[in-house]
C-alpha cells in the first residue's frame, strides 16, 4: 500500500548555510536540529526511506521558523533558498518525494504572498507551512488574513506546525520554560490556541473550503472534545470583562464543529490510543500519515516505524487505511496517481 509521509522535515543545503550565517547559535530547536544529521545527508534519509515499502515523503523545512531568527528582509531570500532547495529535490528525485511544502517569511505579510505566488506557480508547492505563532503574533491577526484568502483561491493545504520557545514561561513568576514544558506541553497548547483564534474570528465561515492540516493529531481538539462542545456553547460565561456571547450569535455552527474542519496528522511519536481518538474526532477522510521524522530518538526511522505499525493495526476498513496512507494526500495536495 502506497504511504505518502506528509510531515516530515529536511534543510536544504543553500538554505541552511544560510540560516548558519543569520543565526549561528540559535538555541533551543537550533541545537535540536543541529544534532539529527538526517536534515542535511541524503544518503541517510535514502537508507531510512528504503526500510520502508512503497514509502514517499513530502518535505518540508524543519523549525525554528524562519520568522523565529530572520529580520523580514533575511526571511524572504531564507524563503526562496528554502524552497528552490526543496524543488531540486523533488525534481531530481519523484519517486522519492512527490511534493514540497513551501516555506513562508510569515513576518513580511507582503513577501508571503509573493512567495505563496511564486512557489505554488513557479516551483510547484503542494501548499504552504506556517507556525500557531508568527513572531508571537496571533494567526487572526489583521496582516496574515490575506495569507488564507490566496491559499483558499488556490484550493491547496495549509500546513500548521508548532512553535513556541523556552522564553514562553509556565508561571507569571519566571522567566522561562523549565524542562522542556515549552516543548511537550507548550507546542500542542499553542496549535490548539491557533485553531481557536481562526474558528472564532470566522475565517471558516468567510472560506469554507479552506484546507488546514495540524500537525500532531489536532493537538488538544479531540482530547478536549467535551470541552469544544458543551463547553464552548456556554462561550462567555466565565468572563466578566468581555461579552463573548455575541460571538457565538455570528458564528454559524457550533465551534466543536469548527474544530472538525481542520485536518489532521499521525505524528504522534506511536501513541496509539491517541491515534484512535484523533481518528475517531476527525475521521478518516481528514486524518493523514505523517511520521515528523526524522526527529525520534533513532535520529530517521522510528517515528516511520511506529506510526506505520499504529495504523496498520487500528480497528478500520483498508479503504479507510488507504485514504489515510495516501488516498487523502493525493486528493488535498492534487498529486499524480
């Protein structure tokens, strides 16, 4: 069965040398990344890919966001060197990688869109990546709205990955993250605030067919269902300085429903009973296989492993494991069969 690993991650060579000379000892994800040779060496990634049969990958950079280290002027040429890089590698190599993902300089609102034009046109992309924050600036804001409307004229997927730093604190009374709580905790907290900042400002009712895909199974939705639900119908009544409940009077569904119209990934790092609830939350036409390789402790091949083994064992049809596997991918990103 064809598998299309939609979230994955590499740095082209042009672009990371590059990055090197902007932000030589970023911290925190730098150091992460610094550390997996699976990013730049080919020749690993090929090794990793051939374990695996009839297994495709569609790149995509790997965090820290540009916008996260790159004044806007930097971030449009990391962007282009980003995506040409990405385009040579598919062009060289189809059979391995069916598509790119093309990255953003998401704090220059005017060079993203002449990006999304140039890479979608030019170069081929299959859609756009952009982060649950743009330089701590919520995805609703006023700037980046005319981002969703040109990719939903476009009718291609938006990719929306994690981000946050160890200079987010847990506590008003200090001054960073402690144990990497801005990782596994912070990063699905901040896809999930992102989600809530798009339903609630009714960029789903302005653009219906917009197409989102959040990395990591949703992050908190489908856990918090109840929360989404009956929670969120009651929006308002636990604050007393704003009225919130006219909000829920313009939206025009409830905003659990909302929430099911994002799409979804497999990158869980092999937690099956997560997988299940995702599934279950969105369904199968919106969930995905995505590995987030090649982060895992192997430095490449367990995630792809372990989510491979998750999903060709969940209680579903083989039709439903192949939409998820390949059939969904092809569909969103408009691939050759």
């Amino acid at each position: 069965m064809r598998k299309i690993d939609i979230f994955n991650h590499i740095l082209p060579e042009r672009y990371v040398s590059r990055m090197n000379e902007v932000a030589p000892g970023f911290k925190d994800t730098g150091k992460r990344m610094r550390g997996v040779p699976m990013l730049v060496d080919l020749d690993i990634r090929f090794r990793v890919m051939d374990a695996f049969e009839d297994y495709q990958q569609i790149l995509s950079i790997a965090t820290p966001p540009i916008e996260a280290y790159a004044n806007p002027v930097d971030a449009v040429d990391l962007a282009r060197r980003a995506n040409d890089g990405m385009a040579e590698l598919v062009a060289r190599h189809p059979d391995r990688f069916p598509g790119f993902i093309a990255s953003m300089p998401l704090n220059n609102p005017d060079g993203t869109l002449q990006e999304i034009e140039r890479a979608l046109g030019g170069l081929g992309a299959r859609g756009i990546q952009i982060f649950s924050n743009i330089a701590g600036k919520p995805l609703d804001a006023p700037e980046f709205l005319p981002m969703f409307d040109v990719m939903a004229r476009h009718d291609l997927p938006i990719w929306l990955h994690p981000y946050r730093g160890a200079d987010s604190p847990d506590f008003k009374s200090e001054d960073r993250s402690q144990y990497e709580i801005w990782w596994t905790f912070g990063w699905p907290y901040d896809t999930s605030a992102a989600m809530a900042r798009l339903v609630f400002s009714g960029v789903f009712d302005r653009l219906p067919g917009l197409k989102i895909i959040t990395h990591h199974m949703g992050a908190m939705a489908p856990f918090f269902a109840g929360r989404l639900g009956p929670g969120m119908d009651q929006l308002g009544v636990r604050t007393s300085d704003q009225d919130y409940s006219t909000v829920l009077t313009r939206l025009k569904k409830r905003p659990l429903d909302y929430f099911k119209m994002f799409y979804a990934d497999t990158a869980l790092f092999g937690a099956y009973d997560a997988t299940v609830c995702g599934l279950k939350f969105f369904g199968a036409d919106r969930v995905l296989f995505a590995s987030d390789a090649p982060f895992d402790p192997e430095k490449g091949s367990m995630y792809i492993r372990e989510t491979i083994a998750i999903i060709d064992r969940l209680p579903i049809t083989n039709e439903e494991r192949e939409r998820i596997y390949s059939g969904n991918a092809i569909r969103l990103l408009k691939l050759p069969l």
